[in-house]
C-alpha cells in the first residue's frame, strides 16, 4: 500500500541541475523555491519545476504561485 507524501516537495529543474526542495509547509516549501527560482533565472538559465504533496489544493497553489513568481521575474528582465 502506498500512502501520500506528508510533506510538501518542489524539484527544479534547469538545463544543467534539479534541485529537490522538502518542506511541511506550502509556505515553507514556497519560500525556498522562490529564493532558488530567482537565483537560477539571475544566472539566465531555463526553469522548469514539478510539485509533489499530500493535497491536490496545497499543490495547485504552489503551482499558481510558482508560475506567477516564473511571469514577474520574466516581466522585470525585459
């Protein structure tokens, strides 16, 4: 039998590394992909990310907040 993750985990990806990032928390988990989001994206690289948790709504929001985080720093490098 298996059972769903307790915790939060976020891989990010680039064209050179994945990065897996584990936390409790949607917040926790939020904060360090946001802070490595915009170090890979500083250093100009492609990011691609995946999410996995133990709830579909915690998921879609990290999803949505991602993206969003993905869509700001896009806008401000033009």
């Amino acid at each position: 039998m298996t059972s769903e993750p307790r915790i939060f985990e976020i891989r990010v990806r680039t064209g050179e590394t994945e990065n897996i990032l584990r936390a409790p928390t949607e917040r926790e988990v939020a904060t360090k992909a946001e802070t490595l989001i915009r170090r890979v994206h500083a250093r100009g690289e492609l990011i691609g990310f995946s999410i996995l948790g133990p709830s579909a709504a915690g998921i879609g929001r990290l999803r949505t907040y991602l993206e969003d985080v993905l869509v700001e720093i896009t806008r401000l490098s033009i």
